[in-house]
C-alpha cells in the first residue's frame, strides 16, 4: 500500500530552481533513503513532504500523518523533556493527558532516557536530544517518519546510538524515509535509495543498483566519502 506519493514536484526560490520535478512513492514498511550533494534540494524535498514549505506546481498525496526528526533536533528549549514530547498531543491533537504522559514515559523509555523526563535540552549531550526529539516525532504517531540528516549535527561517536535507534525502528516496519550522508548505513538499512542531483532524482534502485551504478555524478559523489 501506498502511503506517501509525490507526483512532479517543483519548487523555486526566486530564480533558484531546487525541485524541477520530483515524483516519488513510500510504501507502506519501506524504508528510502535520500542521498545526494549538498544544494541537490533533499531538504526542500522533505519539507514540501511534510508541509512545511508549499510547491510551485504538483501533487502530493499522504495516506496518513506524518512525522519530521530534524539535523537540529528543534527541542523547545524552556520545556522539560516529557513536555517536549506530550506538548503537541495533548495541544494539537486534542488527547488525553494522561494518556499522551504515559506513551511519553513508554517512548523514553525505549529511546533509554528514562531518567532524563524532567531534564531540560541544554542538560542533554547532542546524541540524548536527537533522541528526545525522535520519541517528540514517535508520540504523535505517526504512519511515516521523515529524517532530516539525524546525525549531521552530532559528534562521530554519538552518530551511532541515533543510526542504532533507527535501525530498531526499521526493525519493527515502521515506515521512513531518510535524508543521510552516511552511506553503509544506507545501504545496511534502505528497501530503496534515491540519489539527488540538482533537484532531480538522478539514480533511484536498491542499495546494491544504486551503488553499483555507473551514473556519473553518482560516482563523483560516492568518490567523496572514500
Ligand atoms: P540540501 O538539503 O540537499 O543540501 P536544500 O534543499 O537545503 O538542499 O537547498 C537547496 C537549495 O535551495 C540551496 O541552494 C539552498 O540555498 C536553497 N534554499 C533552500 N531553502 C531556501 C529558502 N527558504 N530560500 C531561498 N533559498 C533556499
Ligand atoms: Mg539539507
């Protein structure tokens, strides 16, 4: 089942064409990971996806709510971290307190902070606050999450424990879609890949095609990270 569908999508800011037509589909369990250049537009892409920025011209069709964890995880600094998690539900989706408290407590738990509720972000290490602003995503309950480069921002030691919590997710089906510049991790956890260049989708298969691929630009991209 299709849940997320894009169909020729554009976008420009000013005379600055960042998507010149995107069309892409999630389905249902699959995990598509966005790789590609710096400036290819990924970002924009993830943000038309979720809403938070508005196409030029084309369609976008969510079967579902949809989730963003961001590169600079975006907590809400004079909230503690419970109600970094339960503001939203309980305020945009109108449930229930207690309800929201306890799939919070669940959600810490599971992201293993649950010692951390009543901590505030600037007491939290980079790695802690990505994981306080993915269970943040996780409480809303969403039937797609998005990734903005989830470990961009963090030290190389703490990248792990965030790629170790998405990994857990992939694990129980949930849905993703994944903006990364790392690459084995890619190719470990993606169903499909989508190589960016210039606002177009360049290359698209699984890891092994996309990997494998002769497409120029691709493999200019891939000499970088060797
Ligand atoms: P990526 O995430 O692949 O690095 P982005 O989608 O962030 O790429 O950006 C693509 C291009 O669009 C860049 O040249 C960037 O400067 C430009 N851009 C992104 N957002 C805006 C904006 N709100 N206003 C003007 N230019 C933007
Ligand atoms: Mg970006």
């Amino acid at each position: 089942m299709k849940l997320f569908e894009m169909k020729h999508i554009k976008k420009s800011f000013g005379a600055l064409d960042v998507l010149r037509d995107i069309s892409l589909e999630v389905d249902q369990g699959e995990v598509l990971s966005i790789i590609g250049p710096s400036g290819s537009g990924k970002s924009t892409l993830l943000r038309c996806a979720t809403g938070l920025e508005i196409p030029d011209s084309g369609e976008i069709i969510k079967n579902g709510k949809i989730g963003l964890v961001f590169q600079n995880f975006n907590l809400f600094p004079h909230f503690s971290v419970i109600k970094n998690i339960a503001d939203a539900p309980i305020k945009v989706q109108k449930r229930d307190k207690k309800e929201v408290y306890a799939q919070a407590r669940e959600l810490l738990k599971k992201m293993g902070l649950s010692d951390k509720e009543n901590y505030y972000p600037y007491q939290l290490s980079g790695g802690q606050q990505q994981r306080v602003s993915i269970a943040r995503a996780l409480c809303m309950n969403p039937d797609i999450l998005f990734f903005d480069e989830p470990t961009s921002a963090l030290d190389p030691e703490l990248t792990g424990e965030i790629l170790k919590v998405i990994k857990d997710l992939a694990a129980e089906h949930i849905t993703m879609v994944i903006v990364t510049h790392e690459m084995n991790f890619a190719k470990d956890i993606s169903d499909r890949i989508i190589f960016m260049d210039d606002g177009l989708i360049a290359v698209e298969g699984t890891p092994q095609e996309v990997f494998s691929s002769e497409h120029v630009r691709m493999k200019e991209f891939l000499g970088k990270f060797h």
